[in-house]
C-alpha cells in the first residue's frame, strides 16, 4: 500500500550523488533487528533516516542513543520496527519532522528512478484541480498535453475542465482513487466555464496511461521581436538532466537570434535536478566559474564531513557533456511562475538573485527551499542510489526513500522562503481564458512582454480568477490522508 501518490518528477531539489565519495560518507554499522521479524525495509528507512535526514537531531525516533547495541537494545529495535507493518505508514508517522513537507517513499525504486528521468507510465495530460467554494467537490483544468502521449492523440487541450472520471463527480474524497489509482484507463466528464460557473457538458475523453512515456521538459522555446525588442520565451517544465542539452541548444537559438530579453516560462515545474537549476542559472546569467551560485547546508552529521569546496556550487562554463554553456549574459531575467513552481525552480530564482534582477510575474511559489537523496537498500553505497550499483541493493527490499537532507542558500546567503518567493506582479491563471502556448495575448506572456516594452493599452488579460490548489499530475507530492485543500476556489457549479 502507497500512502502517498506517487506522480511525475519531484517536488524536491535532487542531487544526482553526493560530492563525496561513498566511502567518505558511510554511515555507522548500527544494530541490526531480529532477522526472524521481516522488518528489512524498516531497518533500513530508520538507519539511513538516522544518517542523513536533515532534521535528525530533532526527531526523538531517530535519536542515535535511542537504542543501545545490547541483547535487550536489538530487542527493543526489532520491537520498534515491526510496531508498524505498512513501511510507508511507518516512514510517515514515525520518522518524519513536523515541519517537513516533501519528503515521500516508494515501493518500486526503479518506478521512482524512471520517473526522475522524464520516464514514467502516464496518458500525458498534465492538469490542475481547484475545489468549489464551500464544497468538497472538485473540478480539473488541463495544463498541457506531453507530446507523442495517449491524450496527444485524443480531443481534449489546454484551458479544458472536468468535474467527474466514469461518471463519478470528482470530489475530495475519490479523486486519488479516480485519478492516481490502479486503473490505467479512465474517462473524463468535460465541462465548461462561464462567468465563473462551472456546467458539465457531454464531451467525454477516455485516456489510458501507457509505459516508457518520455517527456523532454524544454516544452516550447520561441523568439518574437516586438518594436525592437528580441525576446526569447522558454516554456520550461521539469529540471530532468537527460535533456540538459536541449536546453543549452534552446540557449543556442536565442542566442544566434539576438535575443536581449529572456521570459523563463516555470509556472508548472516543480522541480529536479539541481545540476540543471545550475546550467539554466549559468545560460542565463553567464559562465562566472569563480562566482558561488548555492551552498548547502546539512545536519550536524553530515556537514562537518564536507570540505568547503564540497559545499558550494558556483556557476557552469560546460554541460555535463562538456558542451559549453550558451549563455545570454542578461541583467534581468522575466520568470513566470506560480503556486506550481517548486523546489528547483525557486533554486533559479534566488541563485540568480544576487546577480540578476528577477522581475517575478505570477503567484507566491511553493516554499521548497530543501534538497532531497534518493535512498535504497544498499549500506556499503551508503544508501544512496547509483544505478552502477542495482546490483549492490538488497534484492527483497525494493523501497525507496526521498528525504529532506539539506537546504541551499544563495550567494547573499538567504534562504529562508518556506513561505515561498512573493511576485513582483501579482497575476493569477484567469480559468476562463488560459490562453495559448507561445501566443503573445497568453496573459502571463502578455503581462512580461508589456514589462518588457513598457507597451500600454487594454489589458483585458488582468481580469484572472484564484489558481489551483492542488499539484498536477506530474509531480511526486505528498497528498496526505487528511490532507485540507486551503484555498477553495470561489466558483459555482450548475
């Protein structure tokens, strides 16, 4: 049993490996439980929780004198650990500090690896879902279709709502069921909007998830020159590593265009790789090798173990690859972003911060200023996942964990944005009129190109409704049992 829902790509910052070798960062041998209890995956949730989670010295259950290495100590560990049999209940209720939000686990390390790769098992509708005023019924808005998917071959595109799967009304009791259950195939009931009523209609799409869909997160890269002024756009949704190199040639193109402006489109990322936050920070500010663009900061185990050269992060002159980084130099950067940008999304915006200014258009971001390990079963990596060492991991323990194991501050050393990075302007998605990819009347857009051109005229486009409050269908996020929605849209159902 999951009790998280497991979606598409992290809500956490990732780092691909640790800067030290496993060797230097092996955490203590501990005790072992009972081997007759069956409680492998609880044992190693609790060690390496114990080693690397952040707030470790704040959890009483992760507390290193907890259990002494004594007859009655492996007595009382064992005990402890098969106190809960679901090892995701146990992960969540038992370990975990008050003030986390993101950490999660899965059953299937391999599912959640993929995922981190742009691979997943998905029909390709990437969506929303707000709730109705005073309601506990819910309603879905799709965001965009991932090409060469199931729903990129059906009628149904961006700005389009629903209220209901099989005929059932969507509420906050059987969305995940209807949404993020087991089935694969499932039948959306359409709907429309119209002076912020909300009337189901007839249109029905069936959509039916499918293994190995690949989603490249360079979504869409455009140029427009609008009285002069060269403007890049990038649609951006996922800082996913293997396709580092599209964007660095998506940089190539604004740049062999001339571009001058740069609107950096990460309304819906919520996140992934830090080493690509670094490449995008570097490709739009410049390939300083000498200026620090994050510094971690640790637990009291781990930090001290790490040299200061280990802790820093300082802008790319290179891709992994070795490609040299196609950087615009800007001095002001326009980023879309909203509620749905997360993690290392928000690791662009104050990276560059000290450097460039960052004119914010949209909403208050998530507040994901923590980085994540992915962990498995596999002590002598010192648990942290290496697909050049699968075969290392302990072949009846399949789980994986995604703690919170540190946070990042920027060259100014702030990083206190629990509460997320507030806007410049304040511009919430109107969900009558989300508008059209790349199409200069899509408001966002349309509120940065007038930022940028200092054009005036009719601005329709600011008359906008409240955005969604749940996470879309791409993300690993943490949906709890008694999760409350917390903004509940002020819209009527008819």
């Amino acid at each position: 049993m999951k009790k998280y829902i497991l979606l598409f790509l992290s809500l956490g910052i990732l780092y691909s490996a640790c800067k030290k070798s496993d060797d230097d960062l092996t955490p203590p041998d501990g005790i072992d439980p009972d081997p007759i209890a069956n409680v492998d995956v609880q044992d190693f949730m609790w060690k390496a929780m114990n080693f690397w989670y952040f707030w470790q010295a704040d959890v009483p259950n992760l507390a290193d004198d907890k259990f002494e290495n004594t007859p009655a100590g492996v007595e009382a560990y064992t005990e402890f650990l098969a106190s809960e049999t679901d090892p995701g209940v146990f992960f969540d209720d038992m370990l975990l500090f008050s003030e986390d939000r993101f950490s999660f686990y899965s059953d299937d390390y391999k599912e959640l690896t993929q995922a981190f790769s742009g691979i997943s098992k998905s029909n390709g509708l990437e969506f929303g879902l707000g709730r109705f005023s005073g309601s506990d019924e819910l309603f879905g808005y799709v965001w965009y279709i991932v090409p060469n998917s199931d729903a990129a071959t059906k009628n149904i595109s961006r700005g389009e709502l629903f209220t209901g799967v099989n005929g059932q009304t969507l509420t906050i009791d059987n969305y995940i069921d209807l949404l993020f259950g087991d089935s694969d195939t499932y039948t959306l009931n359409m709907a429309d909007i119209a002076n912020n009523i909300i009337t189901p209609n007839d249109k029905e799409v069936e959509l039916t998830k499918l293994d190995g869909l690949v989603e490249n997160p360079v979504f869409l890269s455009k140029t427009f020159d609008i009285g002069g002024e060269i403007i890049g756009y990038l649609v951006y949704n996922g800082f996913t590593n293997e396709f580092d190199e599209d964007l660095n040639n998506a940089f190539g193109d604004f740049k062999a265009a001339g571009v001058t402006n740069l609107v950096l489109d990460l309304r819906y990322n919520p996140g992934g790789s830090v080493n690509s936050a670094r490449l995008l920070s570097s490709m739009v500010y410049g390939t300083n090798t000498d200026e620090l663009f994050l510094r971690q900061r640790w637990n009291a185990k781990i930090q001290p173990q790490l040299s200061d050269a280990q802790l820093t992060d300082y802008f790319a002159d290179e891709t992994n690859d070795g490609s040299p980084i196609n950087t615009l130099n800007l001095s002001k950067v326009y980023v879309l972003a909203t509620n749905s940008s997360a993690s290392a999304s928000e690791l662009v915006m104050n990276g560059l911060a000290p450097y460039v200014d960052v004119v914010h258009i949209g909403e208050t971001t998530r507040g994901k200023n923590e980085f994540s390990l992915t962990m498995v079963d596999d002590f002598e990596g010192s648990y942290l996942y290496n697909p050049e060492r699968e075969s290392n991991i302990n072949p009846d323990n399949q789980w994986a964990i995604q703690p919170l194991v540190g946070r990042n501050e920027n060259a100014d050393g702030f990083y206190d944005y629990t509460s997320g990075l507030a806007p410049n302007i304040q511009l919430e998605e109107d969900l009558s009129n989300l508008g059209v990819w790349g199409d200069q009347n899509e408001p966002l857009l349309a509120r940065a190109i007038q930022e940028i051109t200092g054009a005036t005229g009719k601005r329709s486009f600011e008359v906008q409704m409240p955005a969604d409050v749940m996470t879309n269908s791409k993300m690993f996020t943490i949906l709890k049992d008694n999760m409350v929605l917390d903004k509940p849209l002020d819209l009527k159902m008819q």
